[in-house]
C-alpha cells in the first residue's frame, strides 16, 4: 500500500496560436501506480473518496477564499520563463496565506525547475510525454516552458504546486485502508486542476475560460483519462475554482463517481 505515485501531466502542447479555437492536446503516461485485484479491493473497504477518507474531511476546506497577489511582466508572451519565474514567489505567498487559515506552515518545494527537456526534471526523465511533473519524495517542482502561449504554462505549474500542496498536507498520504488506483489518481488529479484555477483566478480569469472552453482531446485521451479524468470533468473542476476560490470547492474526494471519471 506504500508503493508512491509518480503523477505525470498531460502534455498540453499542441496550441496553435493562429487557429481558433484553440486545441489543447492531451497525453499521458502515469507509472508506479499501484493496481489492485477487485476482490482485494472488497476486502479492504474504505474506497478511496469516499466521505470516510481523510483527504475529504480535511480541514483546508473550511477556509475562505483563497487570494493571489501577483506581479507578473506586462507582457507575458515576451519571455515565458521570466513569467513563470515570476509566478513561483506569487504561488509561495497564496499557499502560504492559504495554509495558514488552516493552521498548516506552509513549505516552498524543495527546487521547481523550468526546463526545455525532460531530461533535466528532478524525475520522470525515462518518459517524454509530460509537461509538467511533480516528484513528491523530493518536494520537486517541474515544468516544460512552452513558448506557445504563457497561459498553458502557468497553469501547469500551477497545478504541480497543487500537488505540492496535496503532498505537504496530507491529502495526498498514501496510508490507511484506501486503494490507490486510477480512481484515486483522477480525484487527485482533478483537484489539481480545481485548486490550480483557485490560485490563478485573480491573474488570468480569461485564461481559464480559455483552458475550458477550448480543452479537447486527443487520440491518447484514454490513457489521460484514466488517470487524469475527462477533459469535460477537469473543466467543471476548473470551473469550481475559478467561480469559487474556494479550497473547499475543490474537494474531489467527497464527489461522486461520476464527477471524477
Ligand atoms: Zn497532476
């Protein structure tokens, strides 16, 4: 039951600036998964999201809005990576304000890493179908700088703080009765989504309307959609967080089944 998720993000690089509407492309590829036989499944109980679960009875969801003050450079598409590089200290300061309405000391990631390859991330590098990645046994923060559009980018990392988030609070604890499975990966996967849209909500709300309007997917959105959930679910996630700005929106863990697929 101990066996850690490597969550891997779907690469969302096909935007295409010059043809509306926009179409973001999914993959992925999730490994160390841990996958368990149905009948174990049974003999354990507890699935995972279900209200009985810590991670939906967490107490950052009792906390108000979340708030965001950034300063990002006027124009964003000049220089993507001073962007993003702006946004980190940004997401420092919400989480950190956020945690702390819980009564959780926040940590920054041990490194968050802007790079052109996979192969400089903190792990993942065997794979190349990522563009962001979070490596949670060394609070590793890493993003592809993709120079289509900063908006993708910023997301990205944005939810890769998410996971961070999840990792240093608990929700993500691999521990107890619960089953860790593509069911589990994609409640954690869409919070990440819903809580990254809390964070950016005050930057860019043009953006993510942008992001859900125009999600599509792509000939590898099985793979995404077993481990990540449908395009149309991330962009009801996405839309929670935005309308809300709330974590408690974003508690995937206490959705039903249907709302996580
Ligand atoms: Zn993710």
């Amino acid at each position: 039951m101990g066996v850690r998720v490597v969550v891997h993000e779907g690469s969302r690089r096909s935007l295409v600036r010059r043809l509306l509407p926009v179409a973001l492309a999914f993959a992925a590829v999730i490994a160390g998964l841990a996958l368990l036989a149905p009948h174990l499944r049974d003999a354990l109980g507890t699935a995972p999201g279900s209200p009985r679960s810590g991670a939906a009875t967490h107490p950052l969801y009792y906390t108000g809005p979340v708030e965001s003050r950034c300063a990002l450079p006027a124009d964003r598409e000049a220089d993507v990576t001073a962007t993003l590089r702006a946004l980190i200290p940004c997401l420092d300061r919400t989480w950190t304000a956020a945690l702390a309405a819980a009564g959780y000391e926040y940590e920054p990631p041990e490194e968050v890493n802007l790079i052109d390859t996979p192969e400089n991330a903190g792990c993942g590098t065997e794979d190349y179908d990522w563009a962001g990645i979070y490596c949670p046994d060394i609070h590793s923060v890493n993003v592809l700088v993709e120079d289509d559009w900063s908006f993708t980018s910023m997301f990205t990392l944005a939810h890769e703080y998410a996971h961070h988030v999840q990792e240093i609070t608990g929700i993500a604890a691999q521990s107890g009765p619960e089953v860790f499975d593509e069911a589990w990966s994609r409640r954690l996967e869409l919070q990440a989504d819903c809580l990254a849209a809390v964070t950016l909500r005050g930057i860019d709300p043009q953006g993510l309307m942008v992001l859900r309007a125009h999600s599509v997917e792509d000939e590898n959105a099985i793979t995404q959609r077993q481990t990540h959930g449908s395009a149309r679910n991330s962009a009801i996630w996405i839309h929670r967080g935005q309308d809300s700005g709330t974590i408690g929106a974003c508690n995937t863990w206490a959705a039903p089944a249907d709302e996580v697929s």
